[in-house]
C-alpha cells in the first residue's frame, strides 16, 4: 500500500530528526533475509540503542539533506535497511556486524557506513565496531592517566622493599 504525503512527510521528518541526533550510519541490502531475521535485527538494535528503518530510498534522500550523513544519498539504491548509532559511534556497526556472523544472516549485506560526515566502505564496518564503547574509553583513559602515578609509587618504594629483603635474607642466613 502506497504511502499517503502526510504519511510521507511524517516518516522523512522522523528520520531526518534522529539523523540529527545520530554519531554514525549503516546502510545495509536485505533482500532474502526472513521475517523472523529481520524480527531478531530490530530487537538486538533495540537493545543497542540503535535505531533501525527500512525506508525508500527517495525517502531517506530527503531525510539525510542537512545532516553529516548527506554524504550517503548517492549510495541510496536498492532494498536498504539503516541503521543510526543514537549512544555510542560503534553501535549500529557492532549490531550489523554481529547479525552478519550468525549463521543464516550472510544475506544482510552492508553497502554504505557513514561517521563524522564521511562515508565509508563496506569494508570499514568492522573498524567502527571494534570502537570502544564510551565506558570502555572512560576506563582506557582512567587507566593511561593512572599509570604514571603507580610507576611513581613503587620508584618510591622499591628502596625501601630491597632494604627489608637483604635485611630478611641476612636473618635468614644467620639462622641457618
């Protein structure tokens, strides 16, 4: 059933806010995927924080114009499914990714990656997954910026530590 114009301008204008919103796009084919396959994508996205829509291509075009995914309406052919990354850059790259490996899934084929305003191959969609989520980089830079004090405190002890073992050692031979 075809799509009224308010119903048009409605899904262009939802799509276009949440592109706004958005760190990174997947835009992936879906021909020959099942139902039930595409069920399992929406609810593993859901869980991921991404948002996931099949849309027409003439669709997503307009919604994409003005955001840093413009650089992916040329890439809009076929049957596509997006995905947008609404927490963390990685997200829709770590979901799509991660569907693609499952046994049966092969059939999702991921055609345009977008981050930062530039688009990417398809190659490049496990580069963006492998990104650290932001916990993991807060802790990454927690312990870069730790590091130097714990070398700092054991320089400091370290004279102190070899002073008590020659101490014990010189008991130890005493003794014996």
């Amino acid at each position: 059933m075809a799509l009224k114009l308010d119903d048009k301008k409605a899904v262009v204008a939802e799509v276009s806010e949440v592109a706004a919103k958005a760190y990174s796009a997947v835009a992936a084919e879906y021909s020959g995927l099942t139902v039930e396959q595409l069920t399992n994508l929406r609810k593993n996205a859901r869980k991921s924080g991404v948002y996931l829509r099949v849309i027409k291509n003439t669709l997503a075009r307009r919604a994409v114009e003005g955001t840093e995914f413009e650089c992916m309406r040329e890439g809009l052919v076929g049957p596509l499914i997006i995905a947008f990354s609404m927490e963390d850059p990685g997200a829709a790259a770590r979901v799509v990714s991660e569907f693609t490996k499952e046994k049966g899934n092969e059939k999702l084929v991921v055609k345009l990656v977008a981050f930062g305003g530039r688009l990417y191959g398809a190659g490049d969609l496990d580069r963006l997954a492998s990104m650290p989520t932001r916990d993991q980089a807060i802790s990454m830079l927690m312990g870069t910026m730790k590091a130097p004090i714990e070398k700092f405190v054991r320089t400091l002890v370290a004279p102190h530590t070899k002073m008590v073992r020659t101490i014990a050692a010189i008991k130890d031979a005493k003794a014996a």
